[in-house]
C-alpha cells in the first residue's frame, strides 16, 4: 500500500511539472509573437527566433524571467554566420545549438534572408 501512495504521489509531481513546463513555454510564445518575430523554432531547451531587426534565443528554465533568459543579436551586428555540425556560429563566437541538422538549415537559410535585407 505505500508502494501505490508514493508511486501516485511521484505521477503527482510528474504531471504538475509537466502542466508547469508547458505554461512556461505559452509565455515564452506569447512573448514572441508579441515581439513580431516571424519565424521560430523550439529545440534544445530553447526557443530560437528570427524577428524584424534581431535574432533571439529564449532558454527555457523552472521560473521563467524572459529578460534574463534572452539573448539578443541585432543583424546589424551580425557580420558573419556559418554552419558547424548542428550549430550556427555567429562571428565565430557566438553559438546556436539545434536537435536535428534539418531545422538548423532551415533557420540558416531564413537567417541568411533576414542578413541580405
């Protein structure tokens, strides 16, 4: 019997974090959207956005604090891009990490867009 109350208890906590997580993630889009940002892409552990003039990368995290989990790159600030196994590596310093080589081209190929404006 207390096998079956801490295994209800562990499915418990499960789902509550997991209900937690996904409203981190409504505000995050929310945030977004309400930024103009046209294109984006969630992969890990962050959100990857491509809006009018900069390029933004949300991490998600337990108490999400969009300001502080933000990073910013302006295009014009942008001088250099290149691929590098499932990476953007903007001016050789700076890296975007992506899940799958297929949505790092995409976003390459949208960013590259965005660069020639």
């Amino acid at each position: 019997m207390i096998f079956i109350g801490f295994f209800v208890f562990i499915a418990f906590i499960v789902i509550a974090l997991n209900m937690y997580d996904s409203s981190n993630l409504e505000k995050i889009e929310k945030y977004i959207l309400k930024e103009n940002c046209t294109k984006y892409i969630y992969t890990k552990g962050s959100y990857k956005a491509l809006c009018e003039n900069r390029l933004i990368e949300i991490s998600n995290s337990f108490a999400v604090n969009i300001e502080k989990n933000k990073i910013e790159y302006k295009y014009t600030d942008i001088k250099k891009i290149n691929k590098d196994n499932k990476n953007i590596i903007i001016n050789n310093k700076n890296k975007i990490s992506f899940t799958n080589i297929e949505d790092m081209d995409k976003f390459y190929l949208e960013l590259e867009k965005k660069l020639k404006k």
